[in-house]
C-alpha cells in the first residue's frame, strides 16, 4: 500500500510510520518539519503547512492517507476535498472525546456526539476539542463521499507518550514506597498501547473500513490493581498501594485523570467503560500488559533525569495526601 500520512513523527504518528514499514508498506510524510524531522532519514517527507499549502502534494497519488493531526473542520475539509481525487481512502484519527455528555456507561459508536453552538468556533479547550472533531469527522465524510474512516481512539500510552497520564503509574511504581491509588482494586480503566492502535489502524486502513469506530481497550475495563501490579511485577519494586476513596480526593480537589490518572469521578465512569465491539469484531488486538508497561519504563528510563512531568501528583502533594487519608482513617 502507498500511503500518505499527514504528520508523522509524534507518538501515534511515528508508530504508524514503524508499523506501516514492518508491514511492507510504502510510505510518504506530509508536515512542516518541527518536530523529528530527523526521525526518518530514508522515507520521502514532504514539507509543507496544510493549513493553506495543500499545493505540495498536487500531481501525486497514494492508495491511502491518514490523518493524524487534524483538530479544525475547516483544515480536515480542505485536505479531505484536496484528496479526494488522489487517494481511494481517508483515515482521520479522532477521539472518543466526540461523545456528548452525560456520556453513558457502555456508549457505542451511536451514541449521540458533543454540538457546538457555533459551528465557526476555532479555538480548542476542553469544552470545543471533542465537538470540533466530531465535526472534523463529518467534514472528512462528506468530502470523501463515504470513503473515510474515524478511530475514535481513547487513552493512547507506551513509548514517547507526550501526555504523561498513563506513564506516571508504572514510573510512580517502579520508584517504590507508599503509592497513593484511586477508589480501590477493582477501579476499571481503558486506554490502548500505542502500537496496537498504530496496527490495526493500518489494518483498517488497507481493508478500507469506514465510519466510526471505538478505538480504546480492554472489552471488560481493566481493574486499576492489575496495572499497578503488574507495574511492581515489571519493576521489582517494593511498593505498597494505599486505596483512597472518591470522596477523599474531590474534598481536596485532587484533579481527575491529569493530577491522578485514569482516574475520574463515578459521575464520569462513562469516560472509563466505552463498548469497542465493533472494532474487536474488525480485528483490534492487545499485546500483554507487562509488555507495554516494561516498554514504557525502557522508554522513561531514557529522559533527562531533570524532565519535567505533565501529569501526576508531585511527590509532595502525594505525601500531603498520604498524611491527611491515614489521620483521616486512623
């Protein structure tokens, strides 16, 4: 397969390019050349901004593309409808974050999606990210006339991961001690090894898959006790998790999935528990746990050891919030 992939070198982005390469396919970049452009010395890049400079791409063809790095409707629309004629098939990756709220326990891909107000808004916060890539979705839809596809993907963590929210947990692990972990053992969460979504994303790609899919995993939501677990079995750590109650961590405006991960209120479980039937009958699989979390701990290993986190608790306030539970609990 030819393949055409807007951006390319971030995270999904450069999993993609290593899948598509350990599976014979051939492959062409298109970004401006500000982050990594180094990364891939022996695959054609072609610079250029696609908000405006689409023109680099004229007089070519690719049996696909994928987007990676479309946030506004107005920029999707226009590099789908540049395309259209130059490629058979459309992948825009998109977010389980397109889903309105109150978000449902369970919510497939019909689920109803976010709706902005003003259709024209393009500055991207919290409330306007999910809705404008529901938007993007059908701006792409529409241009391709059937022939796109949306991976709603959910937490995507591993290696490179610029995010943080997964990777605290097997790092806060590995470092040993009293671990401060949300509600109790059983606290189910999703999320998707990056590879695993970079494979199948390809697979549904070059089987020219189309509409929306839940991208996330596992089927049942993963009991949090497994991951962090696993992340002591990996690690050899001797760390000891002391479970916190809900209750607890909103009386002292501990921040739901950045300040703790994967965490989020029961109010929210929905975030934690899409259905991905649809995509596991297409082919999505999982490597094991231990697997992702050990890549992830190689990965962390190679920081600078001054890098500052995104997310997680600082090793002071968790000890604040360690001393104020036990006082709490006695």
């Amino acid at each position: 397969m030819k393949l055409l992939i807007i951006g390319g070198t971030r995270f999904l982005g450069r999993a993609l390019v290593d899948e598509a390469r350990l599976m014979g396919h051939t492959v062409t970049l298109f970004n401006r050349g500000q982050r990594n452009p180094n990364l891939y010395p022996d695959v054609e890049q072609i610079r250029g901004d696609r908000d405006g400079g689409l023109d680099a791409l004229s007089g070519r063809r690719w049996d696909a593309v994928i987007d990676t790095c479309g946030y506004l409707p107005r920029i999707v629309r226009a590099a789908a409808k540049f395309l259209s004629s130059a490629v058979d098939h459309y992948t825009f990756i998109s977010t389980l974050s397109v889903y309105g709220e109150p978000l449902p326990v369970g919510a497939d891909e019909t689920a109803p999606v976010g709706v902005l107000a003003d259709g024209s808004v393009e500055e991207i916060t919290g409330e306007t990210y999910g809705p404008l890539k529901a938007l993007c979705e059908q701006a792409a839809a529409d241009a391709m006339r059937g022939r796109a596809l949306h991976v709603r993907s959910g937490l995507i963590v591993g290696p490179y991961d610029p995010t943080d929210r997964f990777t605290y947990w097997p790092a806060r692990v590995a470092r040993g001690g009293e671990v401060l972990a949300p509600v109790d053992r059983d606290y189910g969460v999703q999320f998707i090894d990056v590879r695993d979504l970079a494979r199948w994303t390809l697979h549904a790609t070059e089987t020219r898959l189309t509409g929306p899919y839940n991208a996330t995993g596992p089927r049942r939501p993963l009991a949090i006790g497994e991951l962090l677990a696993t992340s002591r079995a990996v690690s050899s750590s001797d760390a000891k998790f002391t479970w916190v109650d809900e209750t607890f961590l909103l009386e002292h405006e501990v921040a739901p999935f950045t300040e703790l991960p994967l965490w989020v209120p029961a109010d929210a479980a929905g975030f934690n528990a899409f259905n991905i039937d649809r995509a596991l009958a297409a082919g999505l699989v999982y490597r094991p746990l231990a697997e992702t979390v050990g890549d992830t701990l190689a990965w962390v290993a190679t920081r600078p050891a001054d890098y500052t986190w995104r997310n997680g608790l600082t090793a002071e306030r968790e000890a604040e919030l360690l001393r104020d539970w036990h006082a709490r609990v006695g």
